[in-house]
C-alpha cells in the first residue's frame, strides 16, 4: 500500500500532534501513513472490510452518499486527506470539519481522464480549475496540479495542498 506521491509530498505540512481524516480511506493507505508517522487518523469508508482500528486509528463505516446526516458532525481536524474519490455535496462539510489552520490534501480525477479508462462519468471526474475555485478565498494555497500521470497509471488528476485560513 504506497501512498500516493502527493501525499507523502505535502505532507509535512501537517502540525505534529493533530488528528488526521482519510475520507474515503479504502484499504487506508493514508491511515497507514499517517499513523506511522505518529498522527490519531479518523479513517471513514462504506467498506472498512480493509481498514484495522487501533489505539492510532478509529475507523468509521457510513455511507457518504446515502443522504444520512454528516457522520463527523461536531467534530474538527487538524488535517483532512481525500484521494481518488468525489462527491460534491460533501464539500460544505469537509470545509466544516478542518479545525483552523488545518490542511487539506485533495487528490483525485479530472476531466480528460475518460481518455484513460474510469473513471469516466462527469460526476467522478474534477472540472478545470475545481479544487481552486472550492479553497479560494478561504484556503492558503501551498501547492496545485493538474496534470496528467504515469504512476501508478496513466491518469489525469487535479490535485491541492492548502491550508484553511
Ligand atoms: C478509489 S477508492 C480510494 C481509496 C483511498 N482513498 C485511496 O486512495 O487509496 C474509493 C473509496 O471510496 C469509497 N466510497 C465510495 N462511495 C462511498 C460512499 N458512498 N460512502 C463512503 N465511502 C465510499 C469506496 O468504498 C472506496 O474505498
């Protein structure tokens, strides 16, 4: 489980001692990541078949997309990290639960992927520009791409690290 380059990357923009969210973890390669490096993660999934709790790490089951309330209502971290997944509605509360000063390391697909295989429908896919437009204003921005990848295949990704104002 290899982090993703931009992760590991930026992450030394993370505060030591901060908790950590891994929206959408999967097999929780980031909560791996940033366990390891000493961080309490929060990792949230659908299926966290994959994901282990420890004294480092919660984990979470909710479905993001189902219409239930936000399952981090209340709560605040230091830093949130959400790759290769989206959901726009969601956005309000990501913003809601970075406490401030927190960082926020976004990384997924952006339109022009479809080329590459999936994911391919417009609601999975980033519009030009989209993580800028959802941190301007309200974020210190320390890094942005939007590109196109060869690792771990060939991709188009759009990707930040900003730090919420
Ligand atoms: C492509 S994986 C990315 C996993 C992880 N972030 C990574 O990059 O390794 C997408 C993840 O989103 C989760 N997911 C998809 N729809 C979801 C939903 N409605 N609620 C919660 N998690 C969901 C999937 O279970 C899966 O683990």
């Amino acid at each position: 489980m290899t982090a993703s380059s931009w992760v590991a990357a930026w992450a030394g923009l993370v505060p030591p001692g901060v908790d950590v969210l891994d929206l959408a973890a999967g097999k929780g390669r980031h909560t791996a990541f940033f366990a390891a490096r000493g961080y309490r993660v929060t990792a949230l999934d659908r299926d966290v078949s994959a994901l282990v709790p420890s004294d480092m790490v919660e984990v979470i089951a909710a479905d993001l997309e189902d219409g239930s309330p936000w399952p981090l209502a209340g709560r605040r971290f230091g830093a949130i990290v959400v790759t290769n997944y989206l959901h726009r509605p969601l956005f309000p509360a990501l913003i809601a639960t970075l406490q401030p000063g927190g960082i926020l390391l976004y990384e997924t697909f952006m339109e022009g992927n479809e080329r590459f295989g999936k994911p391919s429908r417009p609601a999975f896919l980033l519009k030009d520009g989209e993580l800028l437009d959802l941190v301007r204003g309200r974020f210190s921005v320390t890094a942005y791409e939007a590109r196109m990848i060869s690792q771990p295949k060939m991709a188009m990704v759009q990707r930040i690290a900003a730090r919420l104002l």
